[in-house]
C-alpha cells in the first residue's frame, strides 16, 4: 500500500500520480529484482488499498510500496524505454495511470574524475503535522537514483559514496546506519556509514562476478533510539570491467566434414565463455580462425561466424583419399573482438573428413584366368583383384561381384573376401569335360553403395574371366541303373540271365575296356562275366527265399576301369520272381483238442502254402485210406457236408464215434491247391481227446498235457537239473578247500608233543611271532627223511630261508678226535656268514644232530655246572653277531 502523500503547494487534495510521465535515469544493464525508482501516488484518504500494476508485467513489477523492480536482467537500449504504471482502488475500483520514461545513463568509464568524486547528498523525507488542521502537509519524497560503482577500484579505501542526511539533524542529534547484505549481513564490512555525518563508504575492491549489486537500507534515529525518519532504500550496481578472459568449453573440439562437400556446408560449433557481464562489451565473444592445417588445397578451407562459433566450409575440394583431417586454431576475443582492449583466449579444432563413395572398384586385370576338374564342386577357380581409393572396410569400398554373362546354367558363383576385397569365383554345379571344355565369364564389380552425386567415374568395372575344364578319370555308370527283368523261380543253376553292362565317360581317354565283378548277391545265386557282363545263375532261384521281398531280388554289380586313379561304378540288377506252383500246402494248426464224446465242437482248420495266386487256394482237404482208423474215428463226412467246401481256405474236423478214449491222436489229412497241375501233400494234425463238462471245455488238459509233454520241455527239465547238480558239486569242492587251507595253517604237530610247551619266552628276537613255527622235523634223522616231505609247499615260516642250492658246509669225519669240534664249529660259522643265501634274521641252524642214527657221541658225560665259574666267555664276542646273545649270558663278570 502506498504511503499517503500531501502537498504543500494546493489546499485540495487531489487523489491519483501528481504528474503524467515520470522520467529516471538508469543503469544500462539491468538485473532481475533490481530496484529501478520509486513513483509517487497522492491518496486523499489514509485507509486507501492501492493497487500497482504494470503494462510490461515481464519486464516491470510494481510494489505495494511503489517502487518498481526489474523482473528480469536485459540491456536497455539506446532509446528510452516506455511502459505504463497503474493504480487502482481495491474497493472502488477507481484506477489511475502514469507513464514511465527510463533513460540509460551514459557509460561509467566516460564520466570526468570531478564527478566521480563529488559526493551527493541523500536527505530523508519529512513530515510535519498540523493538528488543529486535517490537512497534512508532507515534502516531496527524493527518488533515489541506483549507486554505480566500478569492481576492482584502486582506492584509497574506504571510499566515500553518499552522504544521507535529514533535514531535522538542525534540531535534533541524529544517529545514521545502514543496513542489509554487505552491512550488516554477510558479507559484512564491506559498506560502512558515518553515524554522526552520515557518509557511507566502500572498504575493499568489490567484484561483480561474485556479487552484481548491494541493496541496502538506510536508518536516521535520535540519542534514544527513536526513530525519525522513515527509512529509505538504497541500490548499489557493481560496474562490470574486463577481467576475465574467454575460456573454451574444450581445449580441443573434434569435427567430421563428409568429402566433396560444398561451400556453406556445417561442420561444427565452438564455444567459449566470459565471466564479465555478458550484456556488456566485457563479456561480448568473438571468434576468428587464426590457422589452419594442412593449407591443401586452399589456406582457407573454413571459416567461423564470429558470434555463434558455426564452422563451415568456404571452399570446395574436399577429398580425402588426400588430406584426411584438418587442424584448426580458433581464437575468441571479449570486448566484441577488439584487438586493442579485449582478452583473447585459444582452441584446437580438429576436423576429420569422412569418406563418400567417390571411387568406384576398379579391376587389376582385363582378363583373369582359373582352372578346375570336371564333376568338382566348391572349388575357387579364381581370384578376381579390384583396387578402391575409398577407406578399407566400408560400404564405399567393400566390393560386390555379380556375373554379367558366360553362365546361363548357373555353374558359377562370386563371393567377395571380407578381408582382401577379392572376389572368389566358385563352382556350385558340376562341369562335364565331355560337355564343357571352357567357359568364359563376364564380371562386374561395384560398392556396397552408390557412388556420391557428381563423380564422373563410372559406377561399376568389368572384366572376363577364362575358366578352363580339366579332364579327370570319370566313374563307369551302368544303363539303365537299376536295370529291371522278370524271370520265373525255379531257374536252374547255370541259366544265362541277362548282360548287365556299363558305359565310360571318358571318351577322350586312352584305357581299356571294362570290367565287372559282383558286388553284392545276398542269396548267392548269380555270377557275371567280367568281360562282357553276361549275368548267369549259381543256384535255382526261389521266390520264396527270405531274400526276396516283394516278389523282388536286388542284386549289385561293380564296373571298373584301368585309368589313373582307376574308377569304378555300381549298378543294381532288380529281379521279379513269377511264382509257379513248386510248394505243397501245409495244415494249420498243427495241434487242436476236441472231447472224447460226440459233440458239435469240431476242430476247425486251414491250410498254409508259400505260394501266392494261383497257386495256393482254394484247398481241397481229404482224409487218407490207411489207416482205417482213421475214417473210422473221424467223421468223413466233412469232406461233402456244407460245413466243409472244396472251393474254400477252411474245413471242419469232428468225431465219428460216439466216444473216443482220451489221449493225442495224429489224424493225417490231405490237402490239394489250385495251381496247374495241382500240389498236394499228408499234414499230420495232433488232436488231444479230452473230458468235457457241459459246457465243452476240457477238464483234464493237466493230464493229457502232461502225458504228451513235448521233446524240448524234457530238454530244459534235465539241463534244469544238470546245473543244480553241477552248482551242489562247487559248494561242496569249495568247503573241502577251505578245510585243508585251515588244517595247513596249523602246527605239522601236535601242541602237545611240542617240546617247546615248557620253555618260558620273555623277549623274542628275529621275525617276530612267526618265529614259533619251527620245523621239528629237522629233528629227526635226515637219511630217513625225505627233504621234499618235511614240509608241505606253502606253510613254510616267512622267516626261514628260501629253498635254494645247498650251501657246502663241513661234514665231521665219522670218529671225530675230541680237538676237533672247535675247528668243527668255526668251519661251520664262516660258512653259515658266507652263505648268500642264509637269512639276515634269527634262525635255525643246523651243525649236526643227535638221537638215533647220529654218528655224535653222548653229551650227557659234560659237565658244565662244575667249571663254569672257572671259564673265560669274554671271546664269545669276537664270534659275531650270532654269539652275542650267549657272550650277554656268561661272559662280563659277575652280572
């Protein structure tokens, strides 16, 4: 709500703006909410809600208080800006207007040194009251124009700026402060105010990319405290200076351009930027192309819109197949490209030049030539080279052959390298030598794509291709393959059949005739000539033979030639068989069962016969004179009754008496074909007569079953029983094994005749436990003992010795002198530590034994006991290792 104004000039209070058009000067540059002036609007009444607006809402707003803001930041131009600010009454709706010139005030740096430093005076608007009258008179109030003040000022700080008074500092001592951000507020201490005078100061340099502009309130209060006038505003505008230079975006900037493109073509877009304030000549770019890199074919191949930064092209000629990437320096210079006062700042710009199809494939050669052996297929037969300036592995360089003549069949295909660009010719059909001897192709090749607009080479290249066909050894094939005849069975051995003969492709190769072997016959029955291949029987043919299916006999036949490889061809001879009447037919079932008694269960039959028509049905089926049992039992009826037909496959066979003893009876029945002449034989038919209840079936099948039982049921029963005998026979082998394998573990004595039973052992020495096995046997006296039978194979103790060659120990003499036993004794030692194959462990050794037969005398005479304490034993040591147990026990002292 605006405050309400009076005059002092008219006693009548008019209501509405005191004036028309209001002008103000301004700074150039304009920020969004930046105060611009403050406009005045006279209200006759004191509780009036005003409304402010503005014709130019999106660039002007309209306080309640009447100051106008910018809405947005934008640069005034040289002429005045106008706009119509309104006020409306809320409850009447009573509205006024008032136009608003605003000037831009003229460049900062252009202002004399005087100017600058004359300090203007910012006095607070007054009131005065009348209160015996209604009317109030108020001055005018003073519309505070913005501060501009240039960033980065020199000094001497503080510098003075304004200087705010108020007219009743004559009566009264005033106290002035300000504040608001840069005050009071962060950042503070940048502005400061005299209390007493009033003078307010900047301390420090200020920089406008940081902070643009300082808003600040200005106060007038008495010694107490107490305010005394109203507060007012004020604006401070940091004026911009060039202190910063351009930086690009990118230190280097990367471009294509496709080859061939015209002048005006875009390439690409550099930026930079300028901190200064870019609505002012300090932040105003522009950009030059300082160089550029190679010069071919022309120094300016480019060019840059110095506002924008757009690259385009100038000139025409563009190629790269001979310059492939451009180097360009760009330059942006502030101040709007001043060489004299604007900061510049540089950039690579690098610019590849893509490739077009601009060449087409071109062939190396006007001819190619290939080879290639007849019948063979995927073979390359040529390779056909082009050359393309266009870049590698692209689809401007990569090649397409496509065939243009010379192969109306189809015989050939051309397939491109992905790698070298060729192209592969290939064959996909056979070539017959005798058909095709050459071939000469027309190919052309072209790009993936088509070539760019305006190339003047043409779009695709040609060539011929020679192909020459390579004669080679061809296989022999048989006419007609398979060759079909129709021959009757029953052919005799050695019959001619037919000639089955090949033809040679090779009519151009000097060889031999043919010849032929057999090389398939299933059933052995043919042979074929291998000079002529005349085909002749082995064996009677039968048509039904397992190796006949469907009335047909394959038979495979080889042809060989002599060339070089030597080849060879089969051929597949299909005999039909036509059947003649050479089989009998055969009485089916061969068994049935019927009741003893007369009862209408006859047996139903039927006849089998290999043959097929008209040599197999209808049968004709009689029963034989002999014996005469047979039509005495039997009904012969059957053969004229109408249950029995002579032009039929079935006939029925039933009792003729009223009771036939239970059993298995053979009835032969004759049966006839139809074939010319007819074939006829006796089938036996096995008929089990058996009790039936009343219902006709069987009640002692067990029994007849049984009493018939077949030759091949008796066959198994004995093979049933001839391996149970054969498995009882093993277990009981087995067990007499084991028994004798237990029996030979154990002592050859009994434990207790064993004499060791009465020796106390408390330390063994040697192999252990198994040193307990010992052989008693060696006791007894060797002439009577057999040295192969003193122990069985296989018990001997594991640490006895192995059974080899006798050592040669001494024999004692038969009378022995007294003096000798000694020598006796060590003879035997150094034997015994001499013999290889005397075990490494304790064992038995045998000097010379005693008892019966022993030629030794009686030891009983010795006595020991007597001199034992007399007798020196230390030389038991000097014995070995096998005394030492013996010098342990008797030598060493008293111990």
């Amino acid at each position: 709500q605006a405050p309400i104004k009076a005059t002092c000039e008219d006693l009548s209070c008019k209501t509405g703006f005191p004036e028309d058009v209001h002008s103000a000067v301004v700074s150039r540059s304009v920020h969004g909410g930046q105060p611009l002036l403050n406009v005045r609007f006279r209200s006759c009444h004191g509780n009036q809600k005003i409304h402010f607006g503005s014709s130019e809402p999106e660039d002007f707003r309209v306080g309640e208080d009447g100051v106008v803001y910018a809405e947005r930041s934008f640069q005034l131009s040289a002429e005045p800006t106008e706009f119509i600010v309104s006020a409306q009454d809320k409850e009447t709706q009573e509205e006024w207007q008032m136009r608003v010139k605003l000037t831009p005030e003229p460049a900062f740096p252009g202002a004399s040194e005087k100017d600058q430093k004359k300090i203007e005076d910012i006095i607070f608007p007054w009131q005065q009251y009348k209160h015996s009258s209604p009317l109030k008179r108020q001055k005018r109030d003073w519309v505070i124009p913005p501060i501009n003040l240039p960033e980065n000022s020199r000094g001497p700080f503080p510098q003075e700026l304004v200087r705010i008074r108020s007219d009743r500092d004559k009566s009264l001592s005033l106290r002035y402060s300000v504040t608001g951000p840069g005050a009071d507020q962060p950042p503070t201490g940048i502005f400061i105010i005299n209390p007493i005078s009033g003078q307010l100061s900047v301390t420090k340099p200020l920089d406008r990319e940081q902070i643009a502009s300082f808003h600040l309130r200005a106060h007038a209060v008495d010694v107490n405290g107490n305010q005394v006038e109203n507060p007012i505003d004020i604006v401070i505008n940091v004026i911009d200076m060039n202190d910063n230079r351009p930086e690009f975006l990118h230190q280097v900037w990367n471009g294509t351009v496709p080859e061939g493109s015209k002048p005006g073509t875009y390439v690409m877009t550099v930026t930079a930027i300028d901190a200064d304030d870019p609505n002012a000549q300090n932040g105003m770019l522009r950009y030059r192309i300082l160089s550029q890199a190679p010069s071919s074919p022309s120094p300016n191949m480019f060019t840059i819109n110095n506002e924008t930064g757009d690259i385009i092209t100038v000139a025409a000629g563009l190629d790269r197949e001979k310059v492939q990437q451009y180097t360009l320096i760009i330059q942006a210079t502030d101040m709007e490209g001043n060489p004299t006062y604007g900061l510049s700042n540089t950039a690579t710009a690098v610019i590849t030049v893509t490739d077009v199809n601009d060449n087409p494939p071109e062939f190396t050669a006007m001819t190619f030539y290939g080879e290639v052996p007849e019948n063979r297929v995927d073979v390359i037969v040529a390779n056909l080279t082009v050359t393309d300036k266009d870049q590698p592995h692209t689809p401007a360089w990569n090649a397409m052959y496509r065939m243009t003549g010379g192969d109306p069949t189809g015989r050939f295909t051309i397939l491109t390298d992905p790698n070298s660009n060729d192209g592969l010719v290939t064959v996909v059909k056979p070539i017959d030598f005798e058909t095709n001897r050459m071939f000469v192709l027309t190919v052309a090749a072209e790009n993936q794509v088509p070539l760019a607009k305006g190339i003047q080479h043409p779009p695709q290249s040609t060539a011929t291709v020679s192909i020459t066909v390579i004669d080679v050894n061809e296989s022999p094939y048989f006419v007609p393959n398979p060759k079909l005849i129709r021959q009757e069975e029953g052919l005799l051995a050695g019959s001619m059949l037919t000639t089955f003969t090949a033809q040679d492709p090779d009519r151009y190769m000097q060889q031999t005739s043919l010849r032929y072997s057999k090389l398939s016959d299933p059933a052995n029955w043919l042979k074929i000539d291998p000079i002529n291949g005349q085909i002749t029987t082995t064996a009677v043919l039968d048509r039904e033979s397992i190796y006949v299916q469907n009335n047909m006999y394959n038979a495979t036949f080889l042809a060989s030639d002599n060339g070089i490889p030597p080849m060879s061809g089969t051929g597949t001879l299909q005999i039909y068989l036509l059947d003649i009447n050479d089989n009998a037919p055969q009485v089916n079932p061969k068994e049935a069962t019927t009741c003893e008694t007369l009862q209408p269960n006859a047996i139903n039959i039927t006849a089998i016969d290999p043959d097929i028509d008209p040599n197999a049905g209808p049968f004709a089926f009689e029963l034989p004179d002999t014996p005469a049992s047979i039509k005495r039992n039997w009904r012969p009826c059957f053969l004229t009754s109408a249950l029995f037909s002579h032009a039929g496959d079935h006939a029925q066979l039933s009792l003729r008496i009223r009771f036939l003893e239970a059993g298995i009876y053979d009835v032969p029945i004759v049966i006839t074909d139809s074939g010319n002449p007819h074939a006829s034989s006796t089938s036996v038919l096995k008929v089990k007569v058996c009790q039936c209840d009343i219902n006709g079936d069987c009640t002692d099948v067990d029994r007849i079953v049984g009493a018939g039982l077949g030759t091949g049921a008796i066959i198994a029963i004995l093979l049933c029983i001839i391996i149970l005998l054969i498995l009882v026979l093993m277990f009981v082998v087995w067990m007499k094994r084991r028994d004798k394998e237990r029996q030979a573990k154990q002592l050859l004595i009994d434990p207790e005749d064993d004499v060791r039973d009465n020796i106390l052992k408390y330390d063994e020495e040697g192999g252990g436990e198994e040193d307990q096995d010992y052989d008693l046997s060696q006791l007894q006296q060797p002439d009577t003992v057999e040295p192969d039978a003193i122990k069985p194979v296989g018990i001997r103790r594991l640490d006895e010795r192995p059974i080899h060659a006798e050592p040669q120990y001494p024999v004692r003499s038969a009378a022995p002198h007294p003096g000798d036993i000694g020598d006796f004794i060590n003879e035997g030692l150094k034997a015994a530590d001499n013999d290889p194959t005397a075990p490494p462990y304790d064992s038995l050794l045998v000097f010379d034994y005693e008892g019966s037969g022993s030629t030794a005398g009686s030891l009983s005479s010795l006595n020991s006991s007597s001199s034992g304490g007399e007798q020196d034993y230390d030389y038991l040591n000097d014995w070995g290792p096998r005394f030492k147990k013996l010098a342990d026990m008797y030598g060493g002292g008293d111990d």
